[in-house]
C-alpha cells in the first residue's frame, strides 16, 4: 500500500488550472523526485499534500485512508512534513528552541530548558545528523541550519518529509552531505518527496522520479531506467542542451569595470567587504563564487548603487564612479538581475508591463511630459513576452505574483538585457529555475559576451559558474580567496576556496587576479 496517494487530484485558481487531475503512489520508504519547469504545478501538489492548499477537486489518500487537511497541522499529524526552499529559523534562539517552537516542553507552568535541549539532542543522535542541540541557529552554517529544518520534521515523527528545492544554496560538499542524509532516512523507513529541477542529485538519490508539464502528470519512472537527458526531454517536451562558454577566452583587452580595494564595513564596525579586487573585460563573463554571507551581497548592492563602499575605486571605462545611485549607473549602461527577484527586482502586486518598464519608463515608453504611452507599453511588453518565453501571461494586466518563480525572473532578464547595457550584474540568475528556463537565460547570458558586453555573474552554483564564466574569483569572509580561469579549476578546488582551505596561489590573484591571465 501507498503512503500517500494522489487520485486525479486537481487545483483551479479561478480560470486557470495548476494540477490537473494528477494521480501519484509514493511508496514507504522511498526517495522519490519530483520534476517539472517552474510553473508546472509541482509546488501547487506539494502544498496540497501538506495542507497549506486544499485540492478543487480529486482524492488524498494516506495509508488508504481518505483525508482532506485544512492546514500544514493535520498533515503533520498524519506524518507529512515539508522542509521549505527559505528556512523558517529564528536565528537567536537554539537548535532546540526552534525545534520546539510551538510546542515548548513545561513543568508547572514554566519551561525545562535542560529537558527540552535533551529531547532535541536524543532525537538529532537517532537520526545520527552532527548537531548540538544548544547552539545558536544564526552561528550555523547554511547546511547546518537545514538539518535543523529537517530535525523540526523528524522530532514531530513524521513519515513523510517533502524537501523544496534544498540545495539550492549548499555548497558541493553539504549538498553531498545532504544527499547521504537523505539516503540514511530512506533507510529508517521514511519517505522522501524530493522538489527539484537539479537532475545531478535526482540521479544521484532518488528511488522513481515524476515528471509533471503544465499541470498535467507525464510519466512516473524508475531513476535507473531512464538518464538526465530522459528527464528533460520529460520535462520540456524536447532535448535541452546544456549551455557552454566553449568559445574560450576572447575578449577585447579594454576593462569595462574595475573595483580596486574595496571596503565595506558594517556599524559595528565588522569589514563585511575587506580590500576586494575585481576586473572585467568587455566581452568577457567573469563569475564570483562563494558561500553565501561571505560578501557577495554587499558586493553587488556596490555595483548597483544600493550601498556606498566604505572605501576603495568603483572605476567604470577607466574613470572614477563617484555618483554611483541606480539611476546615475542605468544611464552609464548598467544593467541588474538582483539576487533575490520579489524584494529587489518585481513587485508582486504589479502588473506584468508595470514590472517590465519598473526604473526604464523614461526610456521611449513616456513623454516628455512624463504621460505613459500604453500602446508603445503594450507592444514592448507583449514583444518581450513571446521573446523570453513567459508563460500563463497572455494578459499583461495580471499581477506578476500569480506567475511562477521562472517567469517572474524572466521578466527581469527581458527588462534589462533588452536595453542592450554596456554592463550586466547578475546575482543568482537561475535560482529557483526550472532546466529549460536555465537554458533559455544561459544563452542570453553568452549572447551579451558575443556583443562584447561586460558580464558579472554571482552564483552559488558552480555548474552554472563553470559552465559559464572565462575568469573566476572565489570570495571567503569578505576577500577574494582565490582566482581561476575555466579551463584550470574543477568544482572541488572551488569548493575547497569557497571554505578558506587552498588559500591564495600567489600575491599575483590578490591583485586583481593578474595570475589568471597568464
């Protein structure tokens, strides 16, 4: 029997349909992957599975029992737990504390702090995950906070844990760990949903693996029947191909962005920046690479005007940048895709043509007056619609929030690429997108190097860093901890900069990675 079941479940939000009639086994103890573009209803399911949204129509089953949650509680008491993309930790509290948040551990009427941290202890040493129960969740590493997500599932005993996308911002060698953690709990007999569009890792895990395209169910098959590219073509509904910087390292010798020392610090008077030095060529695609929190952030709010350097050159063509607000840097050419894309990027509650001239209004879609002309809006907006491929926005009045995570950011791509920019920044461009969206955004990235744009990506991706990049630089506290070219570094002595062992080869990448043009 089926831990759970999905009998032609389905999900209407007014016209539009997100599941349609999906019907799925998951088997006890198992690690089974779910796999989709964004957009395809892969969240939608899961957030009915664990009661944050309740179906329009269609069957759950669990252990054969028919149920219908009202909430993420009654899923938990039937044994289903979720570990989310974005960690719901409090970072002053402990590892027990956020365990037990909610269902605190009292004698009379007061809570047992030495009995609560005990509790969290002995069921972090059953499922044998390297913790201490009474640690400060904000001093963790990223990997370690998630074992603490995953511990708050497993101390409610759950026998269903759903993982949303949870590498996505792990290191080569958490998600490694993670993976083995993964396999360890399937072995306890727990059942694994695995959400993610990283087919690496499905390989690498997973017992069957379920595609799903448009709402709709398209296979679910045994992972060591079918290979990566099986997969995609699943998903997509046609052969993808992976993206690659094959055209080797050509550019045209002038430097269009230079930081020289650069320096930040935090009022407490902490260096979150300390002496960075970074160049880019034109027609060259440098990548920065590095665990996130270690000044990549601070880094391109610089570049983007957010924030001022404390000290240090923000040099642009050679010259000084000493007005560098957004406004002053998009008029010099500068382009954006931020990291996070809701908080920096979009308004959710806006209108996808208000998001797609967001900060270029001035740029032909006004008059001199300042009145918007809609007609010259429209035609842009629906031009650059059918161009990038966002999908479920035919009507370009609907309000970005209803779109998926993939479109939204392809939005952004549209906005600011398609004002042909001198310069681009990009923080995490792929996060949280499905492979075909990958593909599309990864050709658009090369075709600004082929125009001989400058081009610098942040990303926590080293596929993607690889693939990608002509030079990488590796950050690590705030310092650049290393420089490489493509063609003479691998993931690992990426990933071994990226935690401060392999420091600098030579004093010669300290200063602006001279080391690397050799």
């Amino acid at each position: 029997m089926a831990v759970i079941e999905t009998k032609n479940l389905s999900k209407q939000f007014g016209d539009f349909t997100a599941v349609d009639q999906v019907s799925i086994q998951f088997k006890s103890g198992e690690i089974h992957a779910i796999c989709g573009e964004n957009g395809a209803g892969k969240s939608t399911l899961m957030n009915m599975l664990y009661g944050l949204l309740q179906p329009s129509s269609g069957e759950l089953l669990i252990n054969g029992e028919k149920v219908r949650f009202q909430s993420p509680r009654d899923a938990v008491s039937k044994g289903i737990g979720m570990v989310h993309q974005h960690f719901k930790l409090v970072p002053s509290l402990t590892v027990y504390e956020n365990v037990l948040l909610g269902h605190e551990i009292c004698h009379n009427y007061l809570i047992d702090d030495n009995v609560e941290a005990q509790t969290v202890q002995d069921t972090i040493d059953r499922f044998d995950f390297d913790l201490d129960a009474k640690s400060i969740v904000g001093q963790l590493s990223v990997g370690e906070q998630q074992r603490v997500e995953i511990i708050k599932m497993l101390h409610q005993d759950v026998d269903v844990l759903i993982m949303d996308e949870p590498t996505a911002v792990l290191t080569p060698e958490q998600i490694d760990e993670l993976l083995k953690q993964l396999i360890a709990l399937k072995k306890q007999g727990k059942t694994i949903i695995l959400i993610t569009h990283k087919l690496d890792e499905v390989k690498k895990c997973a017992d069957r693996v379920t595609v799903i395209r448009r709402g709709k169910w398209i296979a679910t098959v045994n992972n060591s029947d079918v290979s990566k590219e099986d997969i995609s073509t699943l998903m997509v509904g046609r052969s993808v191909r992976e993206i690659k910087n094959d055209k080797g390292h050509e550019c045209s010798g002038k430097v269009g962005l230079k930081l020289e020392d650069i320096c930040f610090k935090i009022p407490s008077g902490k260096d979150v920046l300390d002496h960075v030095n970074i160049e880019v060529k034109y027609g060259e695609i440098v990548g920065i690479a590095g665990i996130e929190g270690n000044g990549q952030s601070e880094l391109v709010n610089i570049l983007t005007g957010i924030i001022k350097q404390t000290s240090g050159k923000f040099i642009y063509e050679g010259k000084e940048v000493i007005d560098s607000s957004p406004l002053k840097l998009r008029e010099m050419g500068f382009a954006l895709v931020p990291e996070d894309r809701y908080k920096e990027g979009l308004s959710k509650e806006m209108s996808v043509w208000e998001n797609m001239i967001a900060g270029r209004y001035k740029e032909g879609y006004s008059s001199s007056k300042g009145i918007l002309n809609k007609g010259a809006i429209r035609q842009k907006t629906m031009k650059l619609v059918k161009e990038y491929d966002i999908r479920n926005c035919n009507d370009i009045t609907i309000k970005v929030g209803n779109l998926s995570g993939g479109n939204a950011q392809k939005i952004i791509m549209a906005r600011e690429l398609s004002c042909n920019p001198k310069v681009t920044v990009m923080s995490q461009p792929t996060r949280g997108v499905d492979i075909g969206a990958i593909e599309f955004i990864h050709s658009k990235i090369l075709e600004l190097k082929e125009a001989n744009k400058a081009v610098l990506i942040v990303s926590s991706d080293l596929n993607e860093i690889l693939n990608l990049s002509d030079r990488i630089y590796v950050m690590h506290k705030g310092k650049i901890a290393g420089v490489r070219k493509k063609a003479e570094t691998s993931k690992e002595d990426l990933g071994r900069l990226m935690v401060g062992i392999d420091s600098m080869r030579s004093q010669d990448e300290q200063e602006l990675g001279r080391d690397a043009y050799r």
